[in-house]
C-alpha cells in the first residue's frame, strides 16, 4: 500500500486502482465546478451532507427546503399540491383535520359515512338531508361532490334561526342568521340583556327576606323615608302596651301610659283629671255652624257653645224676626181676576170662563207642531259650534275591529294583531275622520289597497312593535274611487 506524506503535490491526475484511505478530503476547486465525481449509484453509508441537490433540509414548513421530520415524527407544511388524477373508485381511506389542530390523519371509508350521516352537527350544516342506510327516507336527491366549503357565513337577520346556502355543491356558501333574542325574536341573549337578567335576578334575592346584598339605611332612603320614617323603621320593640311621640326635632319615642298623659297635660293618675270647678255653658252666635270649644283644663273647665243665627250662609238658630216673616206667609189662596194670553197663545183675557189655545204657525210667536218639517232641518248652530256632548254616543265609542273595518259604525275602533294584517274598509262618508288604533304585537299591519289613502308628510312607517294611532279622513266617497287622508302615529 502506497502512502503520500502530508506536503505532496501531484501536478495531473491521481489514479488509485484499489481503495484512498485519507482524515480529511478538502477540495479547492471554485464554484460551479463539480468537486466529486461519481459513477455508481450504490448507496454510500454514513455520508452526512449539509444540503440535498442545493437545498437545506428544515422541519418547520419553510420555501425552498427538504422536507424533515420533526422531534415527535410530523411533517410540518403548508399547501400539497398534486397533478395526479381524481381517484373516485376504490378509496379506502380519507384524510381529515380534527377540531382544527393543523395535522392531517386517516380516516376510514365506514368512519367517513357515519360521521356524514349520524353528525347532528354535520347535518345541520347540510341543505339537504345524507343518505342512511339505516334510514334510506330520510334520503333526498340533493347530492353532488364538493369541491370548496367556505366558513359559515354569519347573520342577524330575521325572527328566529334560519339558515340558506347557495353555490350549490361545488361551492356552497352556508348562511346562519341567528338573530338578537327579544320579545319577536328567538336568538341568542345580547350580552346586555344577559347582564340585565342576572342583574335583575341578584336584585331579586335583595328582597326575599334576607339581608344579603343590602344596605338598611340606603334601603330606607330608596323607598322614600323621611326622618320620622326612619325612626319608626328602627324604633325597638318596646313589649308592652305604649303611646307613639313624634318629637319636634322628627325623633319617635315611645311612652308608657303615665309619661303621655303628662305630655298631653291629662294628668299623672290613671283617670283623666280631678274637675274642681264647672262653669254654666258659655253661649255664642260666632261660626256658621254649631260647634262647641273648652278652655281651663279639668280644674276650671269653661265650655263655650256657638250657636249662630240662621241664614242662607249659617246653620243655626231661627231668629224671631224671621219667625215672624215665615209666619206670615199665607198659603197661595184667593181669587184670579183675570188671566190674559201671553206670546203663542189666544183666547185671552178671561175673567170668569174661557179657554187659552196655542197659536201653531211658521213666524217667531207662534209654536210648532210635532210633525212639522223644520224640526228635522240640518242646521248649523247659532254659535257655530258643536259640543262634545252633542255628538252620537257611536262617534265617541270604542269597539273591537278586525282587517275588515266599517268606517260608517263607531268613531274608534281597536285592533291587536295576531298575524301579519293587511286591512280593507267600506262605510266610506264624506269627510268623517275615524280613528283605527292598532296595536303590533310583533307583526306588521298594511293596506290592502294603498292607492285609496293619501299620506302625510312625516307618517310613522309601519313596524312590529309599538302601538301605531292611524288618523282615516273619507276625502272622496264616491264608489269605486275613494280616498283616505291616512296620518299614522306610533305611541310609546
């Protein structure tokens, strides 16, 4: 075996029939010369080399690099694209993602079917209902191969859950409108309603007997409470019988029997007081009406009572001067002389027998019979006015409607709406104004003929909550052409 010692140059070629045996191999050759040339394709064991065909092989899915697998035997990569043909027969396993974790598994042809099958969460994505062998009805004819599933497209819209799709099934767009709950929508709870509702109900546990969550004083002050409220709220039970004080300065104080008859100046002993002297009744006219007042307490009670004359302003007492006046009033007796005819009447004057007859006629003296034509004149009042009280009980009443109003019958009619209510009238006379209240309810009224009312500007627009006040004046009642000056106004 032939050695070269460290230091030699060989100027041409080097040619080693058999094997080289060297540490290190250390080519100076420039760029874009190939260092190394081999002729076998035979696999060369342990050869470590830093890239593969001018690529770095990275275990993160970085451009440009060989594929490596990481610490826990995955490949990270983004995009696999393939030229390869769609395989539709024969598959026997699918590869899927699992609760978006960004790795790709197998999954079995059997597992893929029930998944797609018996997944209520898969089915209610679909627009149509997957065939099942265990439920071959349930089947549609709504099938086709998928070829891009976009993200559920999310919505408010509408009254409840609805879902559309479009795309078809080579591109379906799937559409969920789940709306806001409120009184006319099922939905999800906002987050303000929900902290409203658990609001309400921490509010509620304040009062259910306990004291939790409360504070006494600015309880009392919420309700209302003023100084002797307050008092009376804490005042301690005194367990016995006692007198309630309400002190000047708004204090409340409880006092036994004898402390109140003192602070009353009734006296200290259980009885109401000792009379030592009683004076005859002191009579008096003041007042107008009878009434009596006490003075001097129990030991020189002097008693005072009022009786004032009687007048057309006093009750009281009948004073002889008008006695005598009353007294004297005879009793409407004697003898008629003569009765003369007034304005309307004949026959006049009579002073022993006669009869008094009505003059009947059309001029200002004389009187109308029951039958006469003027009495059922239209005629404008001499003070140009009509009072409410002189309109027809019908014109001020209230009365229950449904979508087909009379506007002849009543004045005002109701209505609370139980469906989607598009309203026709008839009793169409001239320029009567009838009012139609209408309450939502969560549904929308309309007319069923809109040509025939006449809006006004700033008209509130029909809705589904609230209660809408509908102003109908008859400006044209002819058949077939009528017209309704329509205003609407929404109350609270």
């Amino acid at each position: 075996m032939a050695t070269l010692k460290g230091g030699t140059y060989v100027g041409g070629d080097l040619t080693v029939a058999t094997n080289l045996y060297a540490n290190v191999l250390k080519s100076c050759v420039a760029v874009g010369t190939s260092p190394l040339t081999v002729v076998s394709t035979t696999l060369v064991t342990n050869l470590n080399a830093d890239m593969l065909d001018g690529y770095h092989a990275s275990a993160s899915p970085s451009a440009n690099t060989v594929v490596l697998r990481d610490v826990n035997g995955y490949i990270q990569t983004g995009y696999i694209n393939t030229t390869a043909g769609v395989v539709n027969t024969g598959a026997s396993n699918y590869f899927f993602e699992q609760s978006n974790d960004g790795y790709i598994r197998k999954k079995s042809l059997a597992d893929v079917k029930t998944e797609i099958v018996t997944s209520a969460a898969v089915i209610a994505g679909l627009t149509y209902t997957p065939y099942n062998a265990t439920n071959p009805g349930g089947y549609t004819s709504n099938v086709g191969t998928v070829t891009s599933v976009a993200a559920i497209t999310l919505g408010t819209t509408g009254t409840d859950l609805s879902s559309t799709v479009a795309g078809g099934t080579t591109a379906a767009v799937i559409t969920l409108n789940v709306p806001t709950a409120s009184a006319a929508n099922r939905g999800v709870l906002s987050t303000t309603d929900w902290t409203n509702f658990s609001t309400a109900y921490t509010d509620r546990l304040k009062w259910d007997g306990g004291s939790t969550g409360l504070t006494a004083s600015t309880g009392r002050t919420s309700l209302g409470a003023t100084t002797v409220g307050t008092y009376l709220f804490t005042l301690v039970n005194p367990s016995a019988i006692t007198f309630l004080r309400v002190n000047a300065d708004n204090t409340v104080s409880t006092l036994d029997a004898a402390t109140f008859r003192g602070a009353i100046g009734a006296g200290t002993s259980s009885t109401t007081g000792t009379v030592t002297s009683v004076a005859a009744l002191t009579l008096g006219t003041t007042g107008t009406d009878v009434s009596s007042s006490v003075a001097g307490g129990t030991a020189a009670a002097v008693i005072t009572l009022n009786l004032p004359t009687s007048s057309s302003a006093n009750r009281g007492l009948l004073s002889a001067a008008d006695w005598s006046t009353f007294n004297g009033k005879t009793n409407n007796t004697g003898t008629v002389t003569s009765i003369t005819a007034g304005t309307g009447l004949s026959g006049g004057a009579i002073t022993t027998s006669g009869t008094i007859a009505v003059n009947y006629g059309s001029t200002s003296t004389t009187s109308c019979v029951g039958n006469d034509s003027r009495l059922a004149d239209t005629r404008t009042p001499t003070d140009s006015t009509v009072l409410w009280g002189k309109v027809g009980a019908n014109l001020k009443s209230s009365t229950t409607v449904t979508s087909s109003v009379d506007l002849s019958a009543y004045g005002i009619g109701n209505i609370t709406l139980g469906a989607n209510t598009a309203f026709t009238f008839s009793g169409y006379e001239l320029n009567k104004t009838y009012m139609l209240i209408i309450t939502a309810n969560g549904f929308t009224p309309s007319w069923a003929v809109g040509a025939r009312h006449i809006p006004v500007t700033g008209n509130e627009v029909f809705g589904t909550t609230g209660v809408f006040y509908v102003s109908l004046t008859c400006i044209d009642s002819t058949s077939g052409s009528e017209k309704l000056l329509t205003m609407i106004m929404k109350g609270a």
